[in-house]
C-alpha cells in the first residue's frame, strides 16, 4: 500500500501526491483518489531520466479513478495503464477519445472508459471533473500555431472544498486568450499545476506561466512538467521567481511527495 492511501486530509483540504512530470493523485477528506496522467516508465537509461528508479510501482497505489489529459506517451502511457488495469480492473478512466483509442489497442478490453470533450464534466465519486481546453483543436492562427496532433484538454477537478486546476499541455499563448482563460476562471479554481518550460516554445514560458496564474485568479501555483527527462527539467524556484509579490503563492511539491493543500 502505498502512504498516500494512508494520508489524513482534514476537512477544507485536498491531499496532492506529485509523482514528477505531469503525473498526480488527489485525495479528499472522504477518502477518493483520483490519479492524473500516471507516467511511471520501468525501463530508464541517465541519458534520458532524471531519476532512474520510477516513482511508483503500479499496484501499490488504488485509484479510484484515473483522468487522462491527452493521447501523447507521458500523458497516456499505455504500459502504466496496463499495470494499473491488472492490478484494479475495476478503476474507470476518463479522457479524451484519442487515450480511449489507446486504450483498447492495449487491448484493456474491459475496462470502462468514458470520453470526455472539453465543456463536459464527469461525477468522480465524491468528485466532479470538469473538461476545459488546454489547446484549442483549430490550433490558433493568429499565433501561427497549428492545429494540435491530439486532443488535449485540461481539467478542473473539484474535490468538495477545493479546486484544483490541471492544466495539462497548455499552448504557449495560453495565456493570451481570454477564450481559454475563461472557462478555467469560470470553474474558480483555487490552485493550479501549470505546465511550463523556459525557451522549448511549446508550452508556457516561466513568464507566459505566471501570468496564466495570475489571470486565472489562482491562490496557489504549482510547477509541472520537470524532474523527470533530462532533456525538460528546469529550476522551479526560478520559475517561482516569475510570481508577483501578494499574487499567487508558488507551492513546489517535492519530488515524488505529498502535501496538504489548504486554501
């Protein structure tokens, strides 16, 4: 069992369990689990891994409900899904159709698996997931971004008192655009894990980062998308140094730890 089943989480908090890269579990004070984009590859080399041993063995950990942001291989990682799925066959998912695709070639045939499409939200037990964009499907021209390979979505999960704001692979010039910040502030979310990475010019540049924090009114931020490849790591209290002084609180989870999170 791993000790995040174990983790008390007192009324008006969220329990959050970063396992590196994008991948989390969130646990309420009732108890639910609900695991995000579980990435937790057993074959690593130095060259390609930060950490050579992966931060969770599968089975250790029950969710009770997993979501999945987007079809690329550390979001849906088709061979911690397995694992997941021989362990607990029962655990649902929940993603866009790309990763229910991905799914049933894996042949996890009996799984349950629900597609879900931005603007939609699905009851998690005693949580509720709301579906937002984190890029927009006819790309942005404006931008000269091209429309993206795969679905990719976002979620706000609401745990009962808090808000957690996921925003899985977010365009770069996210936050330039009030048709994606919108329906994120909309949902009110207390704290978000923000994808960023300085100079790739894919996602959220540290700056790009902050000022999505900030237009979304968040309390908290949190770093994601590091410690994990080599190639994609960077300093998060640099990238905390790009919050403004009274605005959100940055919030850097250990590697592989938990924390409870009280608004």
């Amino acid at each position: 069992m791993h000790p995040f089943e174990d983790l008390v989480v007192p009324p008006g908090a969220v329990g959050i369990h970063w396992f590196g890269q994008s991948s989390y579990a969130l646990k309420n004070e009732a108890g639910t689990i609900v695991s995000v984009d579980p990435y937790f590859p057993r074959e690593r080399s130095p060259e390609r891994f930060v950490h050579l041993r992966p931060p969770l063995a599968e089975e250790c950990l029950r969710p009770d409900f997993i979501l999945l942001t987007h079809n690329h291989r550390d979001h849906t990682w088709p061979e911690s899904l397995q694992r997941i799925w021989a362990a607990f066959p029962e655990v649902p998912y929940f993603g866009p159709h790309e990763s229910e695709q991905e799914i049933r070639k894996e042949g996890m045939g009996t799984a349950a698996v629900t597609v879900v499409a931005a603007g939609e939200q699905v009851q998690l037990g005693t949580m509720r997931a709301h579906a937002v964009w984190a890029k927009p499907p006819g790309g942005l021209p404006e931008d000269k971004i091209e429309p993206p390979d795969v679905t990719h979505l976002g979620f706000v999960v609401d745990t009962g008192p808090v808000r957690v704001y996921i925003s899985g692979d977010p365009v770069h010039t996210f936050a330039g655009h009030e048709s994606l910040l919108g329906p994120v502030r909309a949902l009110r979310p207390d704290i978000g894990m923000l994808t960023c990475q300085p100079g790739e010019g894919e996602f959220p540049s540290f700056a790009g980062s902050a000022e999505v924090a900030v237009k979304l009114g968040l309390k908290a931020a949190v770093p994601a998308h590091y410690s994990c490849f080599v190639s994609r790591n960077y300093n998060p209290r640099e990238w905390a140094s790009h919050l403004p002084v009274g605005g959100p609180q940055p919030l850097i989870i250990p590697y592989n730890q938990s924390v409870i999170y009280t608004p």
